[in-house]
C-alpha cells in the first residue's frame, strides 16, 4: 500500500534515535571514569598501564628466556649433525682411498669421493652440509631441500673461520689410552649466524677443518623453526596480555567503583545540604553518611564528615534560636515603643497648641521632638513588619489589580515629587495578581520614594507593567542583583526605572540589607539622606518574597532598573474586568 512505508518510516526512525540516544550518555560516562582528573579514572588508568608494562616486561623475559632455550637446543643439534657429517666424510674419505701414497695423486680430493649417503646419515630435514677445498666449494648439500649455492654465498662460506674437529672425534680415537694421559677435550667448534639467500633464509653454521688437509666441512641448521616457534608464542602472548588487560580493565573499574561508592554517597549527601536555604531559619541536615569505618580511609572521611554535618546543623539550631529571639525581641519592643511614642507625639502637640506666649527655642524644640518622634514612630512600624515577616505570619490574599496600584502611587509620587518626569507605560488590559493591596502598595511607594530621593531634579522615573515577561538577563555594561527566584508559570513584571548617577557597585550585594543606606552625595539633599531609615528595600525584598516574587536591580551611570516579578493571576472569565482609575 502506499500509505505503508510512509507510517512506519517515522516510527521507525523514532525508534532508532530512541535506541541510539543511551548511547552517547554511555560514551559520557565512559568518559569521565577514565578521565585523568578523577580519582577513578587515575586508579584505573594507573592499574592497566601497571598491568601493561608488567606484561611487556615478561614479554621480553619470555621471548628472551625460551630463544636461549631453542638456540641453546639448536647448537646442540648442530653439534650432534657436525659430529655426524666429520665421521661420515672421514670414513667416506679412507674408503675411497685406502693407500694415499700409491694412487700417484697429490690432491686426496681430485676425483669427488660419494657424500651421498652421509646426507641420509640421520640428519634432520633442512640440514645443509658442504665441504670446502681450499677456498672452493667441492661438495653442497641440503636433506630434503634443492641446494644451488650461489657465488656470493660460497665465498662467504670461504670467509669463514674454520674451527679444530669436535672434541667428540679427536678425543674418541684415542680411547685405548688412559684417562691421565689422554689430552684435555677442545672447546666445542664456534657458531655463525649468516644469511644463506640461495636457500633462503638464516642458517646456524659451523665450520671444522676436515679430515684431509685443505679440506674443511661445514654444517647448518636453519633458523627457520625457532623463529617461527617464537612469533608463534609472541602471538599467544599478545593475545593473552590483550585479555588480562581488558579484564583487568574491567575488573578494575568495577572495584574502583565499588570502592569509591562511599565517596560518592559522601558527595551526595554534601551537594543535598549545598541545595538547603542555609542563610536564615530553621535548616534540617540529611542524615550523615554509613560509612564510618575509622580503620579505612573511606570511613575516615565519612566520620569527619558526619561529625562536621553535627556541628553545622548545631550551629545552624543555634543561630535560628538566636534569630527567634531576635525576632520577637524586635516585635516586642516595636510594639511596646508604639504607646510612648503616640504619647510623646501628642504631648508635643498640645504643647504647640498653648495659648500663650511660648519662646522660640521651645516651639523650635516641641516641634524637633514632634518630627522625630513621627519618624520614630515610622522605624518602629517598619521593624514591626520586618519582624512579622521573618516570623511567616501569612498576608493577606485577594486579586491586586497592579494597574490601578501603579497609577495611584506615581500620582502620589508625582505630587510629591513635582521637581521630577513620572512616566507610565500599562497595557491595555488589567493585570491581576495575587496578594495583599496594602503591602503590594507600600512596596511600589518606596521604589519610587527611593528613586525621586537619590536622583536629582529632572530625572525621568518610569514605570512598566508586563505580562509574561521574558527573565531579566546579565548585562555586562551594568553591575546587576537578584533576590528570590522567578515563579513558575505565568509572571508579571513591574518595574521602576530612572536616569540617575546610579547605584556604587559596592553597594549593591547589600542594597537590599537592613540599615543600608546609599552614599549621601546620591541624595537630593542630606536633610533626605538624614531621614532615610535604611528599612525601605529590606521591607520591598521581604514583602516580594511573602509573595513567593523575586526583585533583581540593575544600575550603571545613567540608568538604575528594579525589576520585580510575581505570579500572574489569571482572571476568570465570568468576572468583569476592572479598569484602572
């Protein structure tokens, strides 16, 4: 059908890339074991390149051990085949010419006496035999092989040395004689390795003076066997080492791995506590590693490790007990300061309000200690509110339309504020999100107090609103601070911008730190930079934060930028939207 391979073509190659994608994570992790930067992949690599050169070293030993074997097994043989070729060309050599001195001749080697049976005398196959008169080769010879000798061959047979006869034949001859009269035996005759290109290949060859002067024999035994049983057992070898080596391969890595399994546990159990909000509150550690063996290195470690997660998880107990008393410290006497201060501010007041004549340092001074007591009276409320936000106490939770939020407060920002350009920039539609109005309100006024505070006349303050805004990224050109992680899902995004000097770069990681306040020459004036309580951006990360929000500021000469994004609420469709006012 037609329809037929186009349906299974995909499914296919679907089912290909399935089976193929395990495999590059595989080659991933192959990796990384083997890496030199680990401890498992040092211990592994170290182990086959151990193993690997205890193999050569026998290797060598092996090869170098059993060639002296053979060899000394071969001149043994050639030994016994020269003793055999002298004895034959001897009794050879007096059969055909038993009277010398009657045959007339000088030369015993005129006429070529019959070697042939001495070649079928029990010699091995391959054993080559010559004899040599003078410097010219009479006879030649190869059991069980063609032998054509070629001219450079036989003049390097010439060029021999010839040793004296085996001390086997010169000592036997003389047998009737006693042992302490009989001369001490001759060394055995000397070998030579020589290449013989007319039969191709390497001979082991000896040469002895012959029975008959100017004569001498020459025996040899080809190298072609002991080469042969060596590559033999040097491929056996090489087979034998490649499979030690991939099991050792493997052997080793599974028991690198399972030796190294506790380290592992040890580096989960530390990345778990580095992932815990370990900078405020209560914090549970994971429970400690199993491997507490203080008589192996790995339980070493792993004991040092649990008793450091004690002792942190005992300082991080103490320090939240400290924070909790802290808290309701501050909650306490914030809310305690509240009454005298009410009563401080109105006595100041009535006081004011006397009908009579009153000097003017003591209006000047009723009226410093009314101001300070207001401003008393605003630190005390902030702490408050800080106090119960660190405690978790819930905010209240209603749909918080941030249009109509921020239409209300940069009106109010402008009002006070004349001296400064107040920009907005809504979208079209109401943006709803979750929380508490009165909070929500506070934080967006104390971003704009801030901004028309430390920027000077003519500075433009913008404000934004957007949905589902893209997350704020790194810039380069500008020093950046992010407090809070963004929200899952649909976002909204509401940010106060202005043209100011800027924030100091080494201001910003504790911009949003209690009691921080920014450098004096940023003010408009050091009447404001004097009133500034230093709770104003503790309070908008707190509140943002309740909100399960995050607030990130980005500030250069020229451009300072609080970004705050919260969760977007999605308004049902059968509620009537509200337009901002």
């Amino acid at each position: 059908m037609p329809g037929g391979p186009r349906s299974d073509g995909p499914a296919a190659a679907r089912t290909a890339r399935a089976g193929d994608a395990p495999r590059p994570r595989r080659l991933s992790w192959l990796t990384t074991l083997l890496s030199f930067r680990t401890i498992s992949g040092r211990l592994i690599i170290g182990l086959v390149v151990l193993i690997a050169v205890a193999s050569i070293a026998v290797s060598i030993e092996t090869d170098n051990s059993l060639n002296r074997s053979l060899m000394s097994s071969l001149n043994q043989e050639l030994q016994s085949a020269t003793d055999s070729w002298y004895q034959c060309v001897q009794h050879t050599s007096m059969n055909d010419n038993p009277d010398p001195d009657d045959s007339g001749q000088t030369d015993a080697f005129q006429a070529t006496p019959a070697y042939g049976m001495c070649s079928q005398d029990g010699q091995a196959p391959g054993t080559f035999e010559a004899v040599l008169t003078g410097t010219s080769v009479s006879y030649q010879t190869a059991v069980s092989a063609v032998c054509d000798l070629s001219a450079a061959d036989k003049a390097m047979l010439a060029t021999l040395p010839a040793s004296s006869p085996p001390p086997s034949i010169t000592s036997g001859s003389n047998t009737s004689s006693s042992v302490e009269s009989s001369p001490p035996p001759k060394p055995p005759p000397t070998y030579y390795i020589r290449t013989l290109h007319s039969l191709g290949g390497d001979y082991v060859l000896t040469k002895v003076t012959g029975p008959e002067a100017g004569t001498a024999l020459v025996t040899g035994l080809p190298l072609a066997t002991v080469d042969t049983t060596l590559r033999h057992v040097e491929n056996d070898e090489h087979l034998v080492f490649a499979a030690v080596l991939l099991l050792a391969l493997i052997m080793g890595t599974a028991i690198v791995e399972l030796s190294l399994r506790p380290l592992r546990r040890v580096a989960a159990t530390a990345t778990r506590v580095t992932e815990l909000p370990l900078d405020a509150g209560e914090v549970t550690l994971p429970a400690g590693v199993p491997d507490s063996d203080p008589r192996t290195e790995v339980g070493r470690v792993g004991a040092a490790f649990n008793r450091m997660l004690f002792h942190v998880e005992r300082a991080l107990g103490r320090r939240a007990a400290s924070e909790a008393r802290l808290r309701r410290f501050a909650a306490d006497a914030s809310h305690e300061l509240r009454t005298p201060l009410s009563a401080i501010r109105g006595y100041a007041e009535l006081a004011l309000r006397h009908p009579g004549p009153v000097p003017d340092e003591v209006t000047h001074a009723l009226r410093r200690v009314q101001s300070e007591s207001v401003r008393m009276g605003v630190l005390v409320d902030d702490l408050l509110l800080l106090a119960r936000l660190d405690a978790g106490r819930p905010l209240e939770r209603e749909p918080v339309d941030l249009s109509r939020l921020a239409i209300e407060t940069t009106s109010d920002a402008r009002v006070a504020r004349t001296d400064h350009r107040w920009r907005l920039d809504l979208p079209d539609e109401p943006i709803l999100v979750n929380g508490d109005e009165h909070r929500l309100h506070q934080v967006l006024a104390n971003l704009l107090s801030n901004a028309g505070k430390h920027t000077p006349p003519g500075s433009t303050v913008s404000v934004a609103l957007t949905a589902d805004p893209a997350l704020p990224g790194s810039s380069r050109e500008a020093a950046s601070v992010q407090r809070g992680v963004p929200p899952q899902g649909p976002r909204v995004e509401l940010s106060v911008t202005d043209d100011g000097p800027g924030i100091p770069s080494e201001l910003l990681p504790e911009l949003f730190e209690r009691f921080t306040r920014a450098d004096t020459s940023r003010a408009r004036a050091a009447t404001a930079a004097g009133k500034s309580t230093g709770l104003g951006l503790a309070i908008v990360d707190a509140v943002v934060a309740a909100h399960e929000g995050c607030i990130s500021v980005t500030s250069r000469p020229g451009m300072t930028r609080f970004d705050i994004i919260l969760p977007l609420l999605r308004e049902p469709a059968d509620q009537p939207q509200s337009s901002p006012v």
